[in-house]
C-alpha cells in the first residue's frame, strides 16, 4: 500500500513552539528602554563597535555587555571580532516576525485609532471656529 500523505505533526508543533519562544525573546528583549536604545543606535549607523554603543549610556560597560547578550539571544544582533574590536550588528529577521505577529492584531486597534484621530480633528476644528 503507497502512503499519499506524509506525518508531518510532530515537524509543525515543533517549528510552533520555537516560532513563540522566539517571539517571546525578541519581545522580552525589547520591554527594556536601554536595549531598545541599542537598536536604535544600530538602525541609524549599521554596525557600531560595543564602545560606542555604550557611550551615550550612564551605566558599566558590564551591564551594556549583559543587555547586548540578551539582545544576541533574541537574535536580534550579531557580534563579530576582530583584532579587539567587537562589532555589533543589526539583524532584523526576529523584527520582522513580531512585525508579522503583531499586524494579525491590528484589526483590534485601527478603528479605535481611526475615531480617535477623528474625534480629535473635530475637536480642533471646534477650537478654530470659537477662535474666530
């Protein structure tokens, strides 16, 4: 007897639980206001030595070291060496996953934002006409 259909369950429920631990480090990593810094500072300049990304940072180089590696094991930055030099780098893939993640959602919100948005044009335009 020929088998049409292949046992693919265990693959998937697999690649579903690493696909939500990963959504759940690259959204642990950026509840952090210096770590979201970081990114920032990488999405400008590309790549920054850790120096660099330390500078504008009232804190050890040993706590920017601890907050790039929970930025590295969210795998939302690569380190390369070379001579002494450590470069940091921007990689964007688990962004783009908590983008995805996050646009299935968007339903829930827009419409509220959207009458927001109007309730506030309204409002100004009230103003206006009383200023007159």
């Amino acid at each position: 007897m020929t088998r049409l259909t292949t046992r693919r369950a265990p693959l998937i429920l697999s690649d579903m639980v690493n696909y939500r631990q990963r959504l759940d480090r690259t959204f642990a990593a950026l509840v952090d206001p210096t770590r979201r810094a970081i990114l920032v500072h990488l999405e400008r300049k590309n790549s920054a030595s850790i120096g660099k990304l330390a500078e504008p940072f009232a804190i050890k180089l040993p706590a920017v070291m601890k907050h790039l590696d929970v930025l590295a094991d969210a795998g939302l930055i690569t380190r390369t060496k070379s001579g002494r030099t450590v470069t940091v780098r921007l990689r964007p893939q688990p962004m783009r996953e908590a983008m995805a993640w996050l646009s299935r959602y968007e339903r829930f919100w827009t419409g509220g934002l959207d009458r927001l948005a109007a309730h506030a044009e309204r409002k100004e335009a009230e103003a206006r006409s009383k200023g007159r």
